[in-house]
C-alpha cells in the first residue's frame, strides 16, 4: 500500500485555549498523523470513530488536515490516547482489507477477460461452424 494509505499517530498535543471564551467544557487533544489521510481512508475512519464515539459518552473526533482532534480530561488522556490509537489503527486495516479485496477482483476479471479472449480465438478458428473444409 501506498503510504498515505497506512497512517500513524505521531504524537498528541493539548490544544492550549486558555484565555479563550466559547470554549467547550472539555479540553481538546490533537492527535498529529503521519500524512492527511485520503477521502476513502477517511470514510473508514468516520465508521470506526462513529462506533467508538458510542461507548466512549463525550468522545467526538474530527480529522482535519494531518491532525485528528478530540476532547477528553486530563485524568483519562492514556485511556482515550490508546483508544483513538486503535481506532486508527483499526482503520489502517479495514482500508487495507478493502483495498486488498478491490485488488483481487481486478486481477480476478482481468484474468477472466485473457482467458475469455483465448476462448474466443478458439472458437473464431473454427468459424462458422459446420463450414465446409473445417
């Protein structure tokens, strides 16, 4: 896989806000990765941090750019590391699941495609059929 395909949490900075007004009641971690992750990547990460996001009361994560962000207190910021941790990586593997899947059924119909042309030069050498001489 290409290696924007495979993303990596580099490290976590606390987002500093304070001194901000409209802040939420949380403070806010971002995770910095390895590269901006892909549409497709993506798309598998929103499924996985969707799930996550639903035994995990008060965890929301948004990617934005190279940087995935969160909330979460001070007293839980290992737990939640590893969670997004594996929330990433999990993704890692569905995309790379997916996209070994979609390699296969290409290789599958390209070899479905040589040996329907093969095929086909067998039946155009005895053209038409019931010809005489043949």
């Amino acid at each position: 896989m290409a290696s924007r395909d495979w993303i990596e949490i580099e490290s976590f900075e606390a987002v500093d806000d304070i001194g901000q007004f409209d802040r939420p009641d949380i403070p806010r971690v971002e995770a910095i990765l390895s590269g901006a992750p892909e549409r497709e990547w993506q798309q598998f990460f929103v499924v996985r941090a969707r799930a996550l996001e639903q035994t995990q009361p008060g965890l929301r994560m948004e990617i934005l750019a190279d940087r995935l962000g969160f909330h979460t207190r001070a007293a839980h910021i290992e737990e939640t590391c590893r969670l997004v941790n594996d929330a990433v990586q999990g993704t890692n593997h569905d995309y790379a699941a997916q996209r070994a899947a979609e390699e296969k059924r290409i290789a599958d119909r390209d070899e479905e495609v040589r040996e329907l042309m093969a095929k086909v030069k067998t039946v155009n050498a005895a053209w038409p059929p019931g010809s005489p001489g043949k």
